[in-house]
C-alpha cells in the first residue's frame, strides 16, 4: 500500500464509517473481519480473524502506513474479553514484528478508567486495577505500545446512533431507569466516532504528533434517567412510565453495568486536536435520529 493508507483490523461499523470518509479523502483502505464480503466497493478486504495466532502476518507484506485494531469481546466471560483483546493484540504486535507503521490507533472504552462514583475523568485519569474485563482492555492497550512510530488509544463512551437503537426503543416501552441513585452516563454518536478516528489519522498522515490517549465523549455527560425522561418527552412515551421508574428507585437494584459506568468523562484531547462533534450532546444525536425516522 502507498502513502496515506490505512488497514482496520476488525472491521465492522466503525472501520467501514471511518474508511469512507477516508476514501473520500483519497486514501488506500483495507479491512480485516471474519466475512470481509461485508465490505463496502473501495475497501481492499481481508478475511482472518485476530484471536488467531498467525491471522495478522499479512501485514508485512501489505506495508500500511496506519493501522487501526477495533477489538471487540469474544464473548461476554472474563476469558472472552481476554481472548478478544489481550491476545488479539498480543496477535496483531506479533504481525507488526514485520512492519512498522506511521500511527497505530487502538479504539478502546472509557471503561477502563478507575472511576465508578460519578467522578470527573480525563485522560491521565487512574485506570481500572479490579474490574477484570477492564483489566484486559487495558492489557490489549499496553500491549501495542511501541509497535509503531506513533500509538494512540482511543476511549469512547457509549457509542450510539443506529436506528431503531436499544435506547430508543427500551424509552419506547415505557422502561425507564430510576431517577435515584443517580448514574451518570457518558455518549457519543458513532459519525462522531468515525468522524474523530478519520480526523486523527489524516493530522498523524500531515506530520502532527498525536496525543496517546483520546477520550471519545460528547461534550454533555448526563444522568441516564434525565437522557431517558427527554427521550422520553419528545417520543409522547406515557407519564406513567415514568411513575413506574420511581417505583422502581425505590427498591430497585442498581445495574452492575451503569454503575462500571457511573463517571463523568472531559473530552479535552478531543477538543485539542481541533475536532469539532457534529453531535455535541444527546439532544442533537438523538434528534437526528428522530427526524431520519427511528
């Protein structure tokens, strides 16, 4: 591959959105997933799958200047998160033995961070030392540090923006979360995911150095039940639905996932890098969703 060429290790939503834009801009994209007939007409696709040993080690004969490793569970055990991070990335440094990329960006997960109180976070926050999930996130972050001239991890908050969406269509129901404990929840639309890793490439392709951690958030971090009560506002969901939240604060138990989740996240990198959200908090990615039909 040429100059200003990117391969998606894990190729799916995020890699497809990001490597169009890329397209447009010129660039030689290729991605790897297990079903590479999956990909968009553009994209020079590759079938393997990166908990594989050995799966990765075309690389070096491919010679892509960026790489972007988009990992995901292998299943929902503490062993399918080691299996598809740590030993994916352990897979993929094996692979980039044989080649040196310009930039290598790992999409990661706000998750990793320490903070589970409803605490502001940012990008040299403390990271995670008992949630073992995390841990293995972390693992596959650290594992690729050094493999290339430049490696930046990029941590999303909750990616959105699939229509219907489980959010909308879980406010649809009626099934509100309880306004008490408060948990706050952080969000960014999947263009703006797309938008931010494309951004970040084409700075690193100019000769701008990259900052080693990203925080892919909005700029609004916000308690689930207010995200959820307009949500619910603007779709005429019953009153009653939300009596029925209250009901529930009462004696209901916490969510395990929100409260992993419950921090509050600065996007300062983001901002710095002179990125601008198209969506900048919920109001505006869910009301493009709304006006496109979900």
């Amino acid at each position: 591959m040429n100059s200003n060429s990117v391969l998606f290790v894990g190729c799916g939503d995020l890699g497809i959105r990001t490597g169009l834009l890329l397209l447009e801009k010129g660039w030689q994209v290729a991605g790897l997933r297990r079903d590479p007939a999956q990909l968009p007409v553009g994209f020079a696709p590759y079938r393997g799958d990166y908990t594989r040993p050995g799966s990765l080690d075309f690389i070096a004969d491919l010679r892509p200047t960026h790489v972007v490793a988009s990992f995901n569970p292998a299943g929902r055990s503490l062993e399918g998160y080691q299996r598809g991070f740590t030993r994916a990335a352990l897979n993929l440094r094996a692979a980039l033995l044989g080649w040196r990329p310009q930039t290598l960006l790992t999409v990661s997960s706000t998750r990793v961070f320490a903070e589970t109180d409803g605490g502001w976070v940012d990008e040299s926050s403390p990271l995670a030392s008992e949630d073992e999930r995390a841990l293995a996130i972390i693992a596959a972050e650290q594992a690729l540090v050094g493999s290339a001239d430049c490696v930046s991890a990029v941590r999303f908050g909750g990616i959105y923006g699939a229509i219907p969406g489980r959010l909308l269509e879980k406010v649809r129901r009626g099934e509100l979360s309880p306004l008490k404990p408060e948990r706050y929840s952080n969000r960014i639309h999947r263009d703006d995911c797309a938008g931010l890793l494309a951004h970040l490439l084409q700075l690193s392709a100019s000769g701008t150095e990259l900052a080693p951690v990203y925080i892919g958030v909005d700029d609004l971090p916000a308690p689930q039940a207010e995200v959820e009560a307009w949500l619910a506002q603007q779709l005429g969901v019953a009153s009653d639905a939300q009596r029925s939240a209250d009901t529930v604060a009462g004696g209901g138990s916490v969510d395990l996932r929100m409260s992993a989740g419950h921090k509050r996240c600065r996007n300062r990198q983001l901002h710095a890098s002179g990125y601008r959200l198209r969506y900048p908090d919920y109001r505006a990615g869910y009301q493009a969703m709304l006006d496109a039909g979900a």
